[in-house]
C-alpha cells in the first residue's frame, strides 16, 4: 500500500499502525510476559474470538513484531523486539530534532526580547 503524498509504507507506519489497536498492544504486552503462546490460549484473557486474535496476530506478525511457528496443530507466538527497537530509534531522532528546534526558537525569543 502506497499514500502518494508519502511514499511506500515504511516497517515503522507498519509497526504505528499495529499498535493503534489496544487489542493489538494488549496481545504484544501478554506475549511478552510469557513464552510462547496459541492464539486460543491469548484468546482465553480478552474478550473477543480465538478467530479475531488470530487475525490481530497476523496484523502483529505482518509489522514484524510478532513471529508465529507451528508446533503440532497449533501455531505459537512470540515477541520480536526489531520491530520496536526501530520505531523507538526513529521516534528518538523525531525527538532529538523537535527539542533542536524548540531550543532555538526560545533563545531567538530570549535575543528579541533582550535586543528590542
């Protein structure tokens, strides 16, 4: 999928979109809290379907912060932390560059006020 005014989907709007979801952060926060885990078992604690758990995990596993593999019958998830650790270092660049440019805004405000 591609937004023209922006270019392709980077993995970091994958990674934004997934998290919109508090189904989705609920999921990634239980299965960092345990091994690996089915989608039945991660259903047993929400309130939805094992079917709309499987589909979130898919959301998850598309954007890279989930890694299912089958054992038996049964598909088994885990965290993958890439996913995260990009989006957070792109989020701290964002960081670093809005306080550069607030810091200089405010001493041009401190010089204009202290020159006029």
């Amino acid at each position: 999928m591609s937004d023209a005014a922006f270019g392709p989907r980077s993995a970091v709007d994958q990674v934004l979109e997934a998290l919109a979801d508090p189904t989705r952060r609920h999921l990634l926060l239980a299965l960092g809290s345990r091994p690996a885990s089915s989608a039945t078992a991660l259903a047993a604690d929400l309130p939805v379907s094992r079917q709309a758990v499987a589909k979130h995990l898919a959301t998850l596993e598309e954007a890279g912060l989930v890694a299912g593999h089958r054992v038996g019958r049964e598909v088994l998830y885990r965290v993958r932390p890439d996913g995260l650790t990009a989006t957070a270092s792109w989020m701290t660049t964002l960081a670093r560059a809005w306080d550069d440019r607030l810091s200089r805004l405010k001493r041009e405000a401190e010089t204009d006020t202290l020159g006029g």
